[in-house]
C-alpha cells in the first residue's frame, strides 16, 4: 500500500507524520534545528539561489545582513482576498506558490523518509481561517492548490483540534467526554469530542459534539505586550508639524511594528517618505528616528525572539525585562504579570466568549466535560491556563504541545488513505 503523509501547516510551526506499512511516525522535519521535529514557519528568498525554509531561513537572512526576503506566518494571509502575493526580487509570488514551495520542502522530508514519491497528504485547519464562509472557503481553497504545486494529488483535511484529540486518546484508559484546545500562533480553536479506548475502531462521525475558533492567539499577544511597550519608545505619543498646525503622528505604521508578518510589508516608498517628514518636523525625533529605523532595517526577528523570551519569563515569574537590542535600538522595559494580563484582557475575554459559547450551545455545563486537553504553544501562556483552570478545576492536561496535531493528523491519515 502506497505511503501518505500529514502536514499541520501552522502560523508560526509546522510538523509532519508519515503513515506507512500501517504505522504513523513523526519525521524529523528541520534537521541541525535545536528542535527538530517541528519547522518554523519561515521562507528566505535570498538575493541568488534557491529559497530556505525553517530555522537555517533565519540563519541564511542574517548570513546575508537581512539582504533578500524573509517571510513569516504566511498561513494568516489565506483568508485575506486582499493578499494575493509579494515581491520577491522582481517578481511577484502569488500566495499559492510561496505556501506551495514551503509545503514542497516538507514533501522532500516525506518521500525521503518513505523511499518513494508521496502524493497523499492530510492537512490540518483551523476551525474557521476567517469570519465569514466565503473567508473560510478561500483559504482552505488556496491551501489545497499549494499542496498541488507541491506535488501531492490526494489531499484532505482535517480540523487541527480533533486531529490533536486523536493524538491524545492514545493515552486514555477510559472513555470520556472530552474538551480540546488548540491554542496557537495564529487562531484558537475548541472541539468537544467523544474519546477513549472503547471509541477506537468505529464510525468516528458522530463524536465530534462540537467545534468553535476564532483568529485570536499567540500572535495578537505578542501585538498587544509590543504595543505597550515597545511602540512608545518608537514615538508612539508624538506629534509633528504639518504647514502650521502640530498633529498626532499617525499609528499606522506603530500597529505594524506589532507584528513581525505585517512590518517585513511596511518598508514602501510611501511610507519611507512619512517617517522622513515626521522625523524631521517631530517633536519625538529620537522615538521617530527608532521608528524609521525598525521599518528600514527589519528588526522584526530580534524584536519578536525577545517577546517570546518575555512571555516565558513571566509564565514562570511575576517580573520580567524586555530586553530588545538590534542596530543602535536598544530598549529594556520591566514587565509584570499582572501588566502582562492587563494588556492581554481583551484577547482573554474574546477566547473566554467563544469558549463559553460553545458549552452553551452544545448545552453542557463545565463539570460535563471529564478531562481538558491543551495544545499549541499559546496554551503555554499562564493567563490562558487560568481560563481552563478556573472552569475544569483538576481536569486539565497538556502535553506535546507542539506535535499533538501532527501526530493526530497521522493517525487520521493512516485511516483514510487505506486503500
């Protein structure tokens, strides 16, 4: 029987399993990484050659003083019919054609592990990649032509939280009533599922009770603690003279400091001719003067690693510094816990919302569901253990939170693709 394989193409990772001689095996998909059974989420197109993808993308931009292109969570710009493609050189790359070149790398991995050409493949998806059906109908379409270009002829799909739920009934010695959160860089998502040792081997369709997401997670934190701390000292509060009157500088160009997918986009002429005149008629040179400087010379990695150093920092403290030093940038902010939580209250209501809605709507009362399970790196984040804490008090577990959904996707893969 000929091999198929799964890919959970994530906003900020991406795993694959191969599913093989009736066996489903997570691959070593960035080998030489500190962590090699996931990839980021990362293209470089540099000057000349081919493209690099995962950690060595980030490796090869800075080998080459961040000449080139370096492209990340690309997986958020599916839905956006606005989003079409970039420049790359002197050409345009569609969007079908950079995730399908990405998708085409972990293929490689793939068919190497399997000795032969793999054309089956299970991708995994979030709940809802937009707000609307149309949304939603765009981006799963353009995934599918990706996994096209990149060589696979039988594709499918699969939601991302009952793929981890496949992964972590494995562990069960009962059955239960199940809640799932998948919590990471991009969307949230939430499925309540039927598990357990006496599920396994029947018609799973009727076991999957419920499902809800929302485009909430890791991402937007890490937007709201640069927002609060970075953007000020990058002039967010200034104002500069225009003709004869002092105005707010606008803060457009602060919001797209705050995610690392839409800075690499802001470096436009437009935008370049902005920065110059604030600069020069603001009363925040300096600030404005780091600001150019962020967009002209893409401090984005170094900025978002030291983020992500924070929100660890305080998962397991109360006190943390935000330390960001790139080019003549150099901020160290102090942050707590409790500002932390402050910044993140709108995300965390928004989750709490579509959460709460979904036990409403399935009518089930928390203390119906038997055990949580969390996956994703979000779900990392102390706050977002509270919610779960506080509603399933001792019934909550996390565990591979970075390859559940791979895995899972495996073993759904394995089903599917029998004949």
């Amino acid at each position: 029987m000929p091999a198929s394989c799964a890919i959970d193409f994530g906003t900020s990772n991406t795993t694959v399993a191969l599913c093989q001689n009736g066996e489903v095996r997570q691959l070593d998909i960035d080998p030489g990484s500190p962590h090699p059974d996931r990839m980021p989420t990362l293209l470089y197109f540099p000057p000349e050659g081919p493209a690099v993808y995962g950690a060595r993308a980030v490796d090869a931009w800075l080998a080459e003083e961040r000449t080139g292109r370096l492209i990340q969570a690309i997986k958020r710009y599916l839905p956006s019919s606005g989003f079409e493609g970039t420049l790359v050189g002197n050409t345009v790359m569609g969007i079908e054609a950079l995730i399908g070149g990405f998708l085409g790398q972990c293929k490689k991995v793939v068919d190497e592990a399997a000795g032969e050409n793999v054309t089956r493949v299970l991708l995994g998806r979030p709940a809802q990649f937009g707000a609307t059906p149309e949304r939603d109908k765009l981006a799963q379409h353009r995934l599918w032509t990706a996994a096209r270009r990149a060589g696979f002829t039988e594709i499918g799909f699969q939601v991302e939280p009952v793929a981890a739920a496949r992964s972590f009934e494995r562990s069960l010695d009962r059955d239960v009533l199940c809640l799932v959160g998948d919590l990471g860089g991009g969307t949230s998502d939430f499925t309540v599922i039927r598990l357990g040792p006496g599920r396994i081997g029947t018609n799973r369709a009727d076991d999957v009770l419920g499902v809800a997401g929302v485009d909430v997670a890791g991402n937007d934190f890490d937007a709201r603690i640069v927002y609060k701390k970075v953007a000020p000292y990058l002039g967010l509060f200034a104002k500069y003279k225009l003709e004869d009157r002092w105005v707010e500088v606008p803060t457009t160009l602060h919001h797209a400091v705050t995610r690392w997918h839409s800075l690499c986009h802001a470096k436009t002429e437009k935008n370049l001719r902005l920065l110059e005149r604030m600069r020069r008629y603001g009363d925040d040179k300096a600030g404005l003067g780091r600001l150019e400087e962020m967009v002209v010379d893409d401090h984005g990695f170094h900025l978002f690693r030291a983020v992500e150093d924070t929100k660890i920092a305080l998962s397991e403290g109360t006190d943390a510094l935000l330390s960001f030093h790139a080019g003549s940038l150099a901020l160290d902010a102090p942050m707590t816990r409790d500002e932390l939580d402050a910044a993140l209250a709108l995300d965390i209501r928004e989750l709490e919302k579509v959460l709460d809605g979904l036990l409403t709507r399935l009518s089930f009362r928390p203390e119906d569901i038997d055990v949580v399970f969390l996956t994703g790196g979000t779900s990392r984040t102390l706050r977002v253990q509270q919610i779960f804490d506080e509603r399933f008090p001792g019934r909550v577990v996390s565990k591979d939170v970075f390859t559940s959904i791979g895995y899972g996707l495996g073993i759904e893969a394995a089903e599917r693709f029998l004949s």
